[in-house]
C-alpha cells in the first residue's frame, strides 16, 4: 500500500508538471509568434530600404549619364545619400528564442522541427548580421577619400537619422556643386559598382 501510494504521488506529480510545461510552451508559442512577426515587419523595412538604395543608384545612374535631366541639389544630395552613403541592416526581435536558449528551457518547445527551425533562424540572423556588420566597419574604416573630398557630406547629413555615421567635414570648406560630383566619372564609377 505504501509503495501503491508513492507511485500515485509520482504520477500525480509529473501530470502536474506536464500541465505546467504545456501551459508555459502555450505562453512561448504566443510570445515567439509576436517576435517573428516582429522580425518579419523588421526584415521589410530593410528590404524597402534596400529598394530605396537601389532606386536611388538607377536614378543617379540616369542623371549622370544625361545631365540636361537638372534636378534640384537638395534633391541630387539626396540620392547620393541614398545611393551612396546609406548603409540598411537587417534587424531581428528574437528576444523570447534568447530567453528560452539562455535559461536552458529550449525543451519546452515540445515540436523538435520547430526548435531546429528556430535554431536555424537565429543563425542565419546572427550570420547576416556579422557580415552587414563587418561590411559597415569597413566603410566607416576607409571611407572612400574622393567621397570625402568631393561631395558635401555635411548636406548628406541632414538625411541621416541624427546626422550619424558622418566625419566632419571642415566647416570652411565650400560646398561642391552636386551635379558637377554627380557627372565626374570617378562618382559614376562609384555608383556603377555599388
């Protein structure tokens, strides 16, 4: 009777966990959808602002090629921001896939596919994050000279989110003509490569 009654107590105390498991994977699931669609929303911002980086390269390409098509400079310093300053990077939310990797509570994700899957996401997040990354210090470590000298980086910045990410340029130096930048062939050359 004894050993009867151990072996109920067991029972009973591991469909208790079981329950508490099902409900804690159920709150994970529903906060792991909120992330994802997070990331989702994220990844499009950065694929509209690649767009937008694209746009502005075919556009600068087009005026480059046909100066008579006179844009105003506000206008041509804004795609040469675009087109040739503008860095996007790819952002992830995955907060709740960190939480349950950190804590160790990966298994409560009872689905194996769903814990590879995820595993898989955040690394392809990670890896693509390390190579914009990379990418971005890598500009900011040799910035193009003929860039520095040659255009107005101090106009650029107004297009920047808080005017970040630019050197200074010298406050006495004199704003170069934007279409004669856009029309030197080292500037095309630029634009044709990127």
């Amino acid at each position: 009777v004894v050993v009867l009654g151990i072996v109920i107590g067991l029972q009973a105390s591991q469909w208790n966990q079981s329950r508490i498991d099902q409900r804690e994977e159920i709150k994970y699931l529903v906060a792991l959808d909120a992330d994802l669609d997070d990331s989702h929303a994220l990844l499009k911002g950065s694929i509209d602002n690649y767009d937008q980086i694209r746009d502005a390269l075919i556009r600068l390409a087009e005026i480059s090629d046909d100066p008579a098509r006179q844009l105003p400079d506000d206008n041509i310093d804004q795609l040469l921001w675009q087109g040739l300053w503008d860095l996007s990077f790819v952002e992830e939310h995955m907060n709740v896939y960190d939480d349950l990797k950190s804590s160790g509570r990966m298994n409560l994700i009872g689905d194996p596919n769903l814990r590879l899957g995820l595993t898989e996401l955040k690394s392809m997040f990670d890896r693509y994050g390390k190579t914009e990354r990379d990418a971005g210090q890598i500009q900011n470590l040799t910035i193009d000279g003929y860039l520095m000298d040659h255009s107005d980086i101090r106009r650029f910045a107004l297009y920047s989110p808080n005017g970040e990410g630019f050197p200074q340029a010298p406050a006495n130096s004199p704003p170069p003509d934007s279409l004669a930048f856009l029309s030197a062939q080292p500037t095309r050359n630029r634009i044709t490569t990127k």
